[in-house]
C-alpha cells in the first residue's frame, strides 16, 4: 500500500517537476526574445518566408503524391517496389498537378484563393490512400532498418558528401538572384504574365516559348499565385519546388534504379553519386529556376517501366510509360529528344518481334502511344484552339497560322532555327564531330565560354568507367541504358549541345556510373580498390572549387549573394534585402494599372520578370506575329502595337538595335517611338512612352541612302525605306531591290546624301563620318552586328 502511495506520489512530483521545467524553459524562451527582439524584430526574420515556402512545398508534394499513388496503384492498376512505387507516382503526381494548374488556367481561375483552394482541395481528396500507403511505407521501413547492416566508414563519407552537395545547392536557392537568365523571360515570366492575365491565353504577338513545351511554368504559376506577395518570395518559392523535385529525384530515384540493377545497392548513400558530376553546382546547370531537372524527374521512372514493359508487354505498364514519356515531352523539348524516343523505339521493335508468339504483344505500343497522345493534349490542343498549329509555328507550310507576319516563315527557317541553336554542320565533317561528342562530351564544354572557359566541369567519371563494361559481369539492363545514354548523347549534339541541356539525362548517368563503382569493388581485390578511390578522388578534388567559380550572370557568386541577404537583418535592411529584378519592377511602377507593355529590349536585356504587366515581346527571332518592316509607316508601326491592345512601351537601349530585324523595321519602329509615344520619360537605361491613341499624321518620306564599302553590307545606292525588309540572315540576306539610284563608289553614295531622308552606313567603312551626313542629320539607331551584315547606323534627317 505504501509503495502503491509512493508511486502516486512520485508520478505526481514528476508531472510537477516536468511543469516546472517547462516553465523555466518558457521564461527563458521569453526572455531571450524579448532580448533579441530589441535588435533583429521577430517578424522580420527571413526563417519565416523559408518555413512559409516549405509549409507550401510540403502541402502540394503530398497532394501531387498522393495523386500519383492513387493513379499508378487504381488507374494503372500496379504494384511495385517501394522506391520504384515512390519515384514513379511522385512524377505522375507532379504531371497531374501541372495538368490541374493547366485546367484552371483554361477556367481563367487565376486567383489568389485557387494557391490555397487547389493544393488543399487535391490534398484532401487523395488524404484516405495518402494515409494508408504512408502507414504502409512505415512498416516496410521499420522491418528494413531492423535488417539494414550498420554503414561503414566508405558509406558514411559518401553520405556526407552527398549531404554536403544537397546543402551547398540548397543555399544558394535562398536568393532569387540565383534564378537563372532564361527562366527570367521564360520559365517564371510565362507564370507571372499568366496569373497577371488571370489564367492561360494566346500570345497575342505569337511568342514562340508560350506555345513550346512549357509544363514547368503550370509549377511555377502555383507559386506566383501566392497572394499579397513580394517577388522575391513567388521566385524563392518556385525555386523551392525544383529543389523538391530534385531531392526526390536524387536521393529516391537514383537509389531505385541502382537497385534494380545491383542486388544489395544501399540506398542509404548511393544518391550521393549524383554529385560526381560536379556541373549541377555552377550555372546554368544548377537547380537554378529552370526546366532542366524537372524533366530529369522523369529519367529513373521511365527506365524502370520501360524495363518491366519489355519484359511483359503489359498494356498497363505501356500506358503508364506513355504518361511518363508525355511529362517528358511537356517539360522540355530538349528532355523529350534524350528521354523518349529510344524507349519508345525499343517498344516498337521487341513487340514486333514478341508479336511472331503472342499477338498481344502489340497491344503495348498501342496502349503507350494512345496515352502519350492524350496526356500531351494539353499542349498541342491549345495550341491549336490558340495559334491553329498543334506544334506553331512547324506547320506553317500546311496550315492557316495566327498571329503569322509577312515574314514570319523566313525568320522562323533561317533566324530561329538555324540561328539559335547549337548544331554541327550537316555533312560528314559534322556527323564526325557528333561522333566525338560520345567521348569528348565531358572533357571538351558545351557551354557559353564566359562560364567556365574551355575547363571541364560536367563530371567525367561515366566515360572514364565505361571500358569497365568488358572486364565484370552487370545485368544487360546496365547495357541499354549505356546504349540509350549515348543516343541521347548523339541527339542532343546534333540539335542544341549546351551542357545544362544534359541534366535531364544525368540520373541514368548516375546509376550506370553508380552500377560500374558497385561492381568493381565488389569484383577486385585492393590494388583495384585501390586505383578505383583513387580516380573517384580525383574527380572529388578537380570539382571541389565549382561551386565557388563567380560565373553567374546576375548574380556572380550566388553564395556571396546568400551572405549579404542573411546579414540583411543585422544591417537593418529589412526591405532592401527583398530587392530583385530591380530594373523591371521600377519601369512597372511607372505603367498605370491594367496596361499592357510592350517591351522593345535586345537579347542581353529581355530577363523581363517583374514587371507586374501584362507584357508584348517584339524581339524578332522568338515572336512571330509581329513585322515592323511591313508595317509601311511610323503610323502602322502604332496601329499594329494598337491592334495588339498595347497602351504603353519601353524601348531599351535607346538608339540601339541587335540588329535581328530589318533595317526598314528599325526605322520605323524608332520613327515611331519618336512620334508615336507621349509621356516619353528616360528610364532604367531606356524610354518609356504610353502609345499615342491619335494618329501620327506627318508626312513620312521614305528615301534612304545605303552608304557601304564591304559585301558584308547592303549594296550601295539609294532605295525606299520600305524596300529595306530585307533580313540579314538566310539566303537572301543580300537580296535587294535595284536602287532607284545606284552608286558605284563611295564618293558617288555620298553625293546623293542631300537627296535622302535616311542614310544606311557601314559602320567600318567611315572612320571619318561625310560632312553633309553630320550636318543635316543625326542618329536615330545603331544596328548590332548581326547575321550576315556588319554594325550599321542608320541616320535620320534632323527635323
């Protein structure tokens, strides 16, 4: 009875004395707030955004999986392994939650309330088999860590160098200012004008990256949804959700795949081989706002269902394999051309093969490419319903295009096309340098040289294991892959070979890189072991100072840019730390509310994000609807930008041109933005203007003088303005009109300047500019070398 007393007694004083504790813990916590209160206030301390965003990230991760779940377990009727099971619904579930951003989108449902209302509400449909397969997966990891060896001593250093990886790529998406260049004006750009918009619509200038694969912007459009919120905040959010997929990727899906091709591959710390390859740290491969490893979340799923596919000709797995591809195809044309079509190849042939015993068999490219064609409806049905291509512009030999210019075919061809991308030569010189590439990809950069130079950065230990193949025995599924790797190889070099483009296909670079370690420590004694630390060593220390190269193009050195936004607080800067896209922001500030913007800005300067517009893009090579060179008048140019529900414009650098367009679009366009813009005002290194709704009613003559000594320049002699739409690439970059009055020489050009109103002069040819040109006219644009054509000016006569 005493001894019962006693223990009442003492849970009693235990309970006080717990009390007690957590009191003296709470005053101190009190205390020690009020303290630093005083100097750093509470709320403003950035902890706050970072658990705000990952509170966000966690709620749709967890709706978009547990959509996953539910369609590979119910829709697909699967069951597969844990981790296979993991990575392939996480990509099916974040294709379904882009598919629903995209839906409401089309609803024009845009809205503050939808960033609650449709991860919530998704969240809640899928909670009941969430839940369940979450209890499930408990109890598979609590029986595998009661089985699971301690880890050595090797296995514990490649999980901190891994760890070690994942936090270094982590600080640097605190700053928006790591956001890379191009999701500037196209990733987050296309997210901000759709919610400034209130959901999707068609490109009123047919710019061509809103009808190009662009699935990643539905992601990112969630974040930009977020109500009441600074840019930097909807940036670093958007970043937070491609970190998420690339730590899922990483640490779920590479584990997965090795597994299934090495019995006994510890998960626990074989992901860390993904760092290896030491290009992720440094831009533009880094987790950096981008599309890049998006699509490469789509690498391990479909390699493993294209395993289990050709071995069973299952209909169901083919089909889900068809999803997969589409999310792919969707994020990014170049993850669509290293990630598709060798599987889908692959299917093709053994079920035509499997077909001589089982009919069946042909029900899987069947089923694979039905379900790939309705999950990339969502593409190329807009863009039919918006532009009349599936594919706009491709088809514009064969169907009615709109918006489609005059020359909108020529600049696509010679322009976009063959001007832009990073491709061979078409011949055997070029089918060799290709070949090479197999090799050479990792040592030799593909890259902008301003970067890294000609340093190789990427990771070279896939390449350099490859011989490896011969001497231990892996499972023939190592050789396909191997063999799937170097056709994506081939096609990325012969389309568009920049580095970055090969994220997307770097996780089955991993797992074979991964395969070929396991199995040769695990085959050869210690010399072997030996040599084989020693390689992977030289690896680690040539790409230990990556991270540090000051290459990014806003912001040098991310790290650098993450120090100065965390000592923000003790500085005291408490909104100046949030500062981003400056330049944009402020030039938005400055548009009444409800306009819609034209921005006329050269390549270096069209990281566009932040306007807070609804914004026109004119640049020539990547919009289509828009031909200033035709427009016939300064008046057309303003009836045009009009027609396209333009009310303001900013015009950046003033006087310059990149020199994409024709020389009569840039005389037009800068007549225009003379006459045809009032309120102009010097702005941010450009002018800015609200597009005059009155006519422009003086008289526009239209004689120009071209003034050139090279056959890098129009031909001399004395043309209209408008039979200079001439462009200065492709085949008829010299093809102009006779002049009205031709010119022989230089002297002869010049004694028709008194009867010009324009004159066109090359640039290198006048050290000395003529006399009767500095005193009757003045400059209206300098034209960027471009093309076939050198630096041009073109002058007006002063008024």
């Amino acid at each position: 009875m005493e001894s019962g007393e006693a223990r009442i007694q003492g849970r009693a004083g235990g309970r006080l004395g717990s009390a007690a504790v957590a009191l003296v813990l709470l005053a101190g916590m009190a205390y020690f707030g009020k303290v630093v209160h005083a100097h750093y206030p509470i709320q403003q301390w950035l902890v706050w955004h970072y658990a705000g965003m990952w509170l966000g990230v966690l709620v749709v991760l967890a709706g978009a999986y547990g959509l996953g779940h539910v369609l590979v377990r119910r829709a697909f009727g699967l069951r597969l392994p844990l981790l296979e099971h993991a990575i392939t619904a996480f990509a099916v579930g974040i294709f379904g939650y882009e598919i629903l951003v995209f839906l409401a989108g089309l609803l024009q449902l845009y809205r503050a309330p939808t960033f609650f209302v449709l991860p919530l509400g998704l969240l809640a449909a899928v909670s009941v088999p969430l839940a369940r397969h979450l209890a499930h997966v408990r109890r598979v990891l609590a029986r595998a860590s009661r089985r699971a060896p301690p880890l050595g001593k090797g296995a514990i250093l490649a999980l901190v160098f891994g760890c070690l990886g994942l936090g270094l790529l982590y600080f640097n998406i605190l700053t928006p200012q790591n956001v890379q260049f191009d999701a500037r004006w196209k990733h987050m750009a296309i997210a901000e004008d759709y919610v400034l918009h209130g959901g999707i619509h068609p490109s009123a200038e047919g710019w061509v990256f809103s009808a190009r694969p662009h699935f990643s912007s539905y992601l990112y459009t969630w974040a930009f949804l977020l109500p009441k919120a600074r840019l930097f905040d909807r940036m670093v959010l958007a970043a937070h959700l491609e970190f998420a997929a690339f730590l899922f990727t990483t640490v779920v899906g590479i584990p997965a795949l090795v597994r299934r091709l090495v019995r006994g591959a510890d998960p626990r710390w074989i992901w860390a081989v993904r760092f290896l390859f030491p290009g992720v740290l440094l831009y533009d491969s880094s987790v950096s706002g981008g599309a890049d490893h998006l699509g490469a979340m789509y690498a391990v799923p479909i390699a493993l269902c294209t395993f289990r596919v050709l071995r069973d000709f299952d209909p169901r797995r083919a089909a889900l394999l068809g999803v997969l591809a589409a999310g792919a195809a969707l994020t990014k044309e170049t993850v669509a051309i290293m990630l598709v079509p060798f599987p889908a190849l692959a299917l093709l042939v053994q079920s035509i093969r499997a077909a001589r015993n089982n009919r069946r068999a042909l029900l899987a490219p069947l089923a694979f490419g039905l379900a790939a064609l309705v999950a990339t409806s969502p593409l190329w049905l807009k863009n039919f319903v918006f532009y009349g291509d599936p594919v706009y512009p491709l088809s514009h030999r064969f169907l009615n295009l709109h918006p489609f210019s005059e020359d909108a075919a020529y600049r696509f061809q010679y322009g976009y096309l063959e001007g832009k991308m990073w491709a061979p030569t078409r011949d055997l010189a070029g089918l060799a340098e290709t070949a090479s590439s197999l090799w050479l990809f990792s040592f030799l950069p593909n890259d902008w040289g301003k970067f890294h130079g000609d340093v190789p950065v990427f990771g070279s230990l896939f390449t350099l294991l490859l011989p490896a193949l011969l001497l231990v025995r892996v499972d023939r599924r190592v050789w396909f892959l191997v063999a799937w790797i170097h056709v994506a190889i081939f096609a990325w070099y012969s389309v568009h070979h920049q580095d970055r483009y090969l994220q997307g296909q770097l996780p089955l670079m991993t797992a074979v890189t991964a395969v070929l370690l396991l199995s040769l420590y695990r085959s050869f004694g210690r010399p072997t072991r030996a040599a084989l630390f020693g390689l992977v060593g030289l690896q680690v220390v040539w790409g230990g100072d990556v991270y540090f190269i000051q290459t990014h193009v806003h912001a040098k050195s991310p790290p650098k840019q993450v120090i100065d936004l965390l000592s923000g607080g003790f500085d005291q800067k408490y909104t100046d730390r949030f500062a981003v896209q400056a330049r944009f922001q402020n030039i938005g500030a400055e548009v009444p509310p409800g306009s819609r913007l034209l921005l006329h800005l050269m390549h270096v300067h069209h990281g566009h994000l932040g306007t807070g517009h609804r914004t026109v893009l004119d640049n020539y090579l990547w919009q289509f609807g828009i031909e200033y060179g035709r427009a016939g008048s300064p008046e057309g140019v303003r009836k045009r930008l009009r027609a396209l529900g333009v009310t303001h414009a900013f015009v950046a650098p003033e006087k310059e041109s990149d020199g994409s367009n024709s020389i009569a679009a840039d005389i037009l366009f800068w007549e225009f933005a003379q006459s045809g813009l009032a309120e102009r005002r010097v702005l941010e290194g450009g002018v800015l203007g609200r597009v005059t709704d009155t006519p422009i009613t003086a008289p526009f003559h239209d004689a120009a003088l071209i003034l050139g000594c090279t056959k890098d320049a129009p031909p001399r002699g004395l043309y209209r303005v408008n039979d200079l739409h001439v462009l200065p690439y492709g085949p008829k970059a010299l093809d102009f009109p006779a002049s009205e009055a031709e010119a022989a020489t230089k002297e002869a050009a010049e004694r028709l300047i008194p009867t010009a109103e324009y004159v066109i002069l090359e640039k290198q040819c006048y050290e000395q500019k003529p006399a009767a040109l500095l005193q009757s006219f003045e400059l209206l644009v300098e034209r960027r070398s471009s093309g076939a054509w050198k630096k041009l000016e073109i002058w007006a006569r002063k008024r």
